[in-house]
C-alpha cells in the first residue's frame, strides 16, 4: 500500500472550513483515496472516497489534483462534533476490496467554540 | 438497525493471563475484521474471517492470539499469556462481501 503523510494536528474554530492535505508521492494506478474519521471511545468510519477530480459528499468534498501524489479533504462549516481524528488510506481497487485496511497515524483535529 | 457491538468494553488483567474478546457483526455481513490500535497510532490489521474460515491472519503478531468464528458470526479474539505490550484498544469490524467496513467501538485491553 502507498505510504501516506499527513499533519499530525489541526486546531479550527466553529463555522470555519477545515482542509487537510495528504501526501501519497508512490499512489499506483489502481489505487484509491479513502479517509476515515474517528470519534474517541469509536471505531474508525467512512466517510469519503475517491480517485481523481472532486468527491462531494453530505459530510465533505475530497479534491485530488491530476498527478495524484496528494488529496485533500474538505470539511466544511466545523462544529464541535466534527472533532476528532482524520485517517487518509491509499489502497488498490474500489472500496471494500482492499480488505487490510492500513492507517497511518492521523490528523487530529480540534474544533473549538 | 444494530451495528458492530464488541464486549467486554474495558478488560484489565494481570500480565500472564489468558483474555478472550468478542465481537458482534453485523447481522448478515459474511466478512469480519480485527484491527489492534495502540495510544497515538491508526488501527492495525490483525486477522480477516470470511464466513467461518481465517482467509488472512497475517497481521497477528505471534502465536499467543489466536482467533475464532465457529459458525460465522459472533467471533472470539484469544489472548494467551497476555503481556504489558498487548495493552491497546481491540477493533472488530464486519462488511458484506467487497463492500465497506463497519468497525464496532472497541475493547480497551490493559495488562498490569
């Protein structure tokens, strides 16, 4: 699986736009860019997937530049819910398929009032 | 409906004792995951049940885990002669086939 680099933390205030970048310098031709979020005392959940272009879902927008090498989720207008880890997975095939799911550290992200 | 549900929520035990955990799926998903999270760190494959068989347990990390799904549902995490190091968080996931993995709340696991 492609090695993923991603901010260890973010801080952002309620009503703003949250952005994280994730590098993926090797991503290969058939990968995907999936990211998870995590709630403490949850496991880990789905929220957007995508290979290339824009992804916009009813949680975030995903946007992936043509080379690849990087992706960006985009959560709009934070509330204090929206505080919790980001996970960027780069993995072959669709969704489901890469069963091994492997998750880098993380970006904690911390919505204050 | 229900989702992934995983008991006991904490265990604590003394080093060198035997620990089972054990997950829920969800009900009709064939496909069943453990993952190990340690503090600070993204969640780690263990092992993958499709239906009643282990299809990959590559990521447990010696032969004191062991795990079990008898008649394709509920499963058991097996911990033999536990050790501080197994100290961590243990995540059950479960999917229909090829399709998204629902991870259940975890086991936090503490071993004295």
């Amino acid at each position: 699986l492609a090695k993923t680099t991603q901010p260890i933390s973010m801080d952002s205030y309620e009503g703003q736009e949250v952005n994280i970048t994730c590098s993926h310098n090797n991503i290969a031709t058939n990968d995907y860019i999936t990211w998870y979020q995590q709630f403490p005392s949850q496991g880990p959940r789905f929220i957007i997937q995508g290979y290339k272009t824009k992804v916009t879902n009813e949680v975030a927008s995903l946007f992936i530049p043509a080379d690849r090498k990087s992706s960006t989720l985009s959560l709009p207008r934070v509330s204090l819910s929206d505080t919790a880890v980001y996970y960027c997975l780069v993995g072959a095939t669709s969704r489901g398929n890469d069963y091994k799911l492997s998750f880098g550290a993380g970006t904690t992200v911390t919505v204050r009032a | 409906g229900a989702g992934v549900s995983q008991t006991p929520s904490n265990k604590v035990t003394e080093k060198g004792k035997y620990v089972e955990l054990r997950c829920d799926p969800i009900s009709g998903h064939t496909a069943l995951y453990w993952y190990r999270q340690s503090l600070g760190q993204g969640p780690e494959f263990l092992i993958y049940f499709q239906g009643t068989g282990a299809a990959d347990d590559s990521g447990l990390p010696n032969d004191r885990f062991f795990a079990v799904r008898p008649e394709g549902s509920v499963s058991t995490l097996k911990i033999q002669r536990t050790e501080r190091g197994d100290s961590a968080v243990y995540l059950c996931a479960s999917s229909p086939p090829n399709d998204e993995q629902f991870f259940g709340p975890g086991t936090r696991l503490t071993v004295l």
